[in-house]
C-alpha cells in the first residue's frame, strides 16, 4: 500500500491503477474539485498543489503539479490542495490577499496560484520581488495581467500570524517519520497494473532485473506525459524516489556526486556554486513546480536530443555511474547516447549517479539555450563550451550540442579546428565552417536545419566576444 498524509487525515490506498495522477484522484475520487485541469502537461500550472515532506526533522514545502505527479509518489508526504488552506471561519493570509488585491476574475487559475504562493510564503520568511516571480512562473493566467496577483505575493506577508499548518506542524512531522519507518514495502496495484518503490539500493536493481518491462519514474516530468497526452497505459512503474543512495549529492573534493533521483530543486545550488553558468540553464529549463520534481537522471535517462542538460555535462566531462544487479560501470555521458532514443543502458540497467567533476582552474565555461519563448520552453539550440587558452592559443576545448543531431554529441570538427590555433577572430570562421562536418540538423516546429546550423556558429562567435578582455557578459534573451 501506499500511505500519504491529505492535510492532517491518514490515506491508505491499495488497489488503484498506478497510472493515476493525483489530479485524478482528487477530482475524480474524492471530488475535490479546486484543483483544476489545465494542459496535463505541467505547463500552466491549474493544479499545482503542494507537499510537505520530512527532512532533516523539519517540514519542506514544495508546489508540484498534480497533473504529472503519479499517486504512488505521494507515499509519506503530506498533501495540501486549496481546500486545506481556509483557517476555520477565516481566509488564509495567502486568500485574503488574493482577493484584497483583486487578483481573481474568471477564478479558473487562482487555485494553482494560490498553491504557489502558500509554498512561497512557506519557504521564505519575507516576500523578494525577483523570487515570487521566479515562484509564480510556472502558473498561467489569461485574465489579469499578474500584476495583481504579484501584488497579493507580496502583501500575503502583511498578515505576519502564523496558520494551522505552523500549529500542527510537529504532529504532521512525526507522522510522517512514522509512515517511512513502519512501511517495509511500498507497493500499488490496481486495473492490472503495478508500482514499486524500493528503500534500497540493492532492492531496486534486483526490481529491475526481476521487471525489465517496468518503466524508472522519478519527478515523471516526462514519462507522466505518455499517460496524460499519449493515453498510455504503463504496466510497470518502479520509483527510485525512496533510495537514500539517489537521494544524496557527495562532495568528493574533486568532484559532485549526484544521485540519479535527486530534483533540480536540491542540487542546483551547489552545482551552480561551482559551475555559475549553469544557473540560467537551470531556472529555464522548467518551471519551479518542474524542478520541484525534475530530476538530474531523468532528463539523460530519457536520451532526448533535446534535454538541456546532457551539452554543459558532455561539455565538462562528466560521467555516469551505471548499475544492474550487483555489477556497476562508469561512462561518460558523451558515451551514454547511441541513436535517437537509444542509449548504451542494458536491459535492467539504470543511472545511479553522475559524476560532476569540479571546475578546473584557468577554464572557462559557458552554455547557452536558444528557444521559442525564454522560459519553461523545449530548446531549438542548446550549445555548451568548455575552453582553456594559454598564451593566447586554444589549448583545450570541448564543445558539446543538443538540438543539432539524434543525440547530445560533441562537435569534434570543430573543436579541432580551433587546437592550437590562436584565440583570435580570425580562427572562429574556419571553426564555424566545421560545425557543418559535425552537424545535419533537421527542420521541424522549432526550427528550421539552416536556422540551427546558423545559430551554433553564432553562439560559437558569441563564446568568443564574451571572453575578450573588458567583455561584459550581456544577459541576452535568445529566442528561436
């Protein structure tokens, strides 16, 4: 079974289809209808709700979409939707600001709002401008120009009381201990279909090679959309989300260890305090319910071409440790994609954690993403750049493209052609003309072959006019 906290009241749910979102649940089980249907897609952001869950023997508050989040994922959190949040008779501080500020017209949006503003006022002790929008980017409305809505953000603040969720606080903390430690198996079923969520290492690649059917589903950020857009049903799903070992980042010294389960959300921090270029990657690869969930082994694990995040790691070297069963090997990432979709994975093999090894004195490194929209968007072009020149020469270089081929792939004609050669203008035209021996992009809804292909030699150029001396790096909006 599978045990959750909805509010303060114990869920126990043994016999449900796995491939239930907990946007279904609500509405369709236990009609709690506030939570709303936008896109089931996790764009909009219309049935964000949060979770609290049991961390370092404190309470964190997260908004998730409940539209892409299968309910086996529920398993010892605590749920709140937006009708937890009334104080008895009395509006939440979070509500009261709504509609003080007139930040509700049609009202179809305002729940999922009002979920990421309680996860906000949560989170932060006091309101940030920058933040509650970087907070509220994931929700969509089409009535009131935001304003309004920002403005209840920051006066939701104005109410300094505490509210029942601080009250109960402690209770819901123990609980929550006492489900993870008095659940041995966490398993769903229902309509023929199965959910595992191992606690160990070990009891999940033996899952695996008992099930090489099963489907990994970590943040589901991907996977979830076969079920809510491609009408798939899913057999089996295994859920890595309760292995310690996936759950952690370890500092090696040389290097970040980072387990394959761990969400955007806590362990962006410390790869952008080491690679700082990565932290606009991060903040547009989704929104902040995305990231929430979103994990680093799931976006190489799904072998887009298109994931964000496989040029910067191909680009720094990182590598991949990989297990089934006892037997454990390490890959490069650059080495991990074979063909479209395709990957070296064997049959129940999985990511267990990626090696992030530190930046190198003297190197500089850059990424940028090219997109239809700036935010929450699929990247046209995605080009990352590590370099190291001395005395004015290349001297080290490795260049790494998504959206340009099947797979993330290096650009070696290119990085060749700029070896040993002076770090000069003069060198980026013949590199530029060698992305066209690496490359045959495609056209599709995003771009055209001849816009990609112009586009990475002039984020090849822009690599280099950043790097010249008394260059300000321009924070440009590049769009598809």
């Amino acid at each position: 079974m599978i045990r959750f906290l909805l509010n303060s009241v114990e869920q126990l749910i043994e016999d449900l289809d796995p491939n239930t979102t907990v946007l279904d649940y609500l509405r369709l089980h236990l009609r709690r209808t506030g939570t709303k249907e936008g896109c089931a897609s996790g764009d909009c952001g219309a049935c964000t709700v949060v979770l609290a869950e049991a961390r370092e023997d404190q309470l964190r508050y997260s908004a998730i979409n409940a539209c892409i989040t299968p309910i086996g994922n529920l398993h010892g959190k605590q749920l709140i939707t937006v009708e937890d949040l009334k104080q008895g008779a009395v509006l939440h501080p979070v509500q009261q600001a709504m509609v003080d500020c007139h930040g509700s017209q049609c009202g179809f949006c305002t729940p999922g709002f009002v979920m990421s503003m309680f996860a906000y006022r949560k989170t932060h002790a006091a309101p940030d401008r920058e933040s509650l929008l970087e907070a509220l980017g994931g929700n969509l409305c089409r009535c009131t120009g935001y304003r309004p809505i920002v403005d209840a953000g920051m006066q939701m603040y104005e109410a300094d009381t505490g509210d029942s969720f601080d009250a109960s606080a402690d209770a819901v903390l123990n609980t929550l201990k006492s489900i993870d430690s008095n659940t041995d198996e966490v398993f769903l079923s229902g309509n023929h279909k199965s959910y595992f969520a191992p606690r160990s290492l070990a009891h999940l690649a033996s899952a695996l090679l008992e099930n090489p059917e099963a489907r990994l589903v970590a943040g589901a950020t991907d996977l979830a959309l076969e079920m809510t857009q491609g009408l798939e049903e899913i057999d089996t799903l295994l859920y890595p989300g309760l292995v310690p070992e996936l759950q952690t980042v370890r500092d090696t010294g040389t290097a970040l260890e980072i387990g394959a389960a761990v969400t955007y959300s806590q362990f962006s921090s410390q790869l952008c305090a080491e690679y700082p270029e990565m932290a606009e990657l991060i903040e547009r690869l989704g929104s902040l319910q995305i990231r929430n969930q979103g994990t680093l082994g799931g976006n190489i694990g799904n072998a887009s071409p298109i994931g964000d995040m496989a040029p910067a790691l191909i680009a720094i070297g990182a590598d991949l440790v990989l297990r089934r069963g006892d037997a454990v090997r390490v890959v490069a990432v650059e080495d991990y994609f074979v063909s479209y979709l395709v990957t070296v994975l064997q049959v129940g093999e999985f990511i267990e954690r990626i090696i992030v090894p530190k930046a190198r004195a003297g190197e500089i490194f850059k990424v940028y993403k090219v997109s239809k929209r700036w935010e929450d968007d699929i990247s046209a072009v995605c080009g990352a750049f590590r370099l190291r020149v001395v005395d004015g020469k290349v001297a080290g270089v490795a260049i790494a493209f998504g959206g340009m081929a099947e797979i993330p792939k290096r650009a070696h004609h290119c990085e060749q052609a700029m070896l040993g050669q002076a770090w000069a203008e003069s060198s980026i035209t013949p590199a530029m003309a060698a992305l066209a021996q690496d490359f045959t992009p495609i056209s599709d809804f995003r771009a055209s072959a001849d816009y990609r292909m112009q586009v990475a030699g002039n984020l090849l150029q822009r690599l280099f006019l950043e790097t010249q001396p008394g260059a300000a790096t321009v924070r440009v909006r590049l769009y598809a």
